[in-house]
C-alpha cells in the first residue's frame, strides 16, 4: 500500500468534537457516537466547501501518546455561522502521505498499524507533529460498510 503524497493549504472545518483514548478501544464507541450525533446535525452547518465529505480532525496528545482530541467536521468556506454546541478548527497546511483504508471501519487500526509501523520508519518522512491527521469520508459513510476512508498523516522530510 503506497500513499500519495501532496500538501495541503491551511483550511477551516465546523463540526464537534470529543476527547477519548485508545485504551481497551474507547475510542471505537465513542466516535461511533460522534459521528452519529454529527451527522444527525450535518445540515445546520452553512458555507460547506464539499458538501459530500467529511473530515474527522484527530490530534495526538504529546504528552499523553494514548489520548487524542478528535473533529467530527465539515470543511466550510466562512465561519459566520456555527451553530450551537459546535466548534470552529483552523487545520494547518500540511505535506499528507494519503492512504486509502478500504474495507470495516472496525480494521482501521489494521491500516494504521501498517502505516505507522512499516511504512512511516521505511520512508524518508517522519511524523510532522504540528499538523493535524485527518479521515475523510464520503457523506453516505456508514460504520457497517465496506466504504472507503482516506487517512492524511501528516508528515515531513526527515532531517
């Protein structure tokens, strides 16, 4: 499985988010439950660039590599309306390795095991721990489905 790489301009996304770990898996459920209420909620977002796709911002923790912060957003062209009980994020640019995890979200981890312990220490990139990571998915996206989900992680040349 080899990535494309591209960057990535700085962009503004609106959605809601959680805090949650990987330990005994919480985060399955809890983003399970995230994106439900979310998408319950996707049509009250206004200015949507791509009104198809989704972007699930998640930021690891540096001093806590088990817990993350996490966005379950769409990317909008003007933050002049965010509604109740959701959160503007400004995502940085970014050089992304681009890789496509195709099969239940519940193997997930299965990609990224493969990207961060194979492919990331063979490449000539490294992590870049000011950017954010991204999962984009199509709006029709369900959890019990074989559907498609692109994973951005962001990186940068080693030095």
């Amino acid at each position: 499985m080899q990535p494309k790489i591209i960057e990535r301009d700085r962009f503004t996304v609106i959605g809601m988010d959680c805090l949650t770990t990987t330990e005994d898996n919480e985060n399955h459920q809890v983003l399970i439950e995230l994106w439900n209420e979310f998408k319950s909620r996707i049509d009250e977002v206004q200015n949507k660039k791509n009104p198809t796709k989704m972007v699930g911002v998640y930021e690891q923790r540096r001093n806590y590599p088990n817990r993350f912060s996490y966005v379950a957003s769409v990317e909008v062209n003007s933050l002049s309306e965010i509604p109740k009980g959701m959160i503007p994020k400004i995502v940085n640019g970014s050089k992304y390795a681009v890789f496509t995890h195709q099969g239940e979200i519940c193997d997930i981890d299965k990609t990224y095991n493969y990207i961060y312990e194979e492919w990331l220490p063979e490449s000539k990139y490294e992590k870049n721990v000011n950017g954010d990571n991204l999962e984009v998915f199509n709006l029709e996206f369900s959890e019990d489905d074989n559907s498609d989900v692109d994973l951005y992680i962001a990186i940068k040349d080693q030095e």
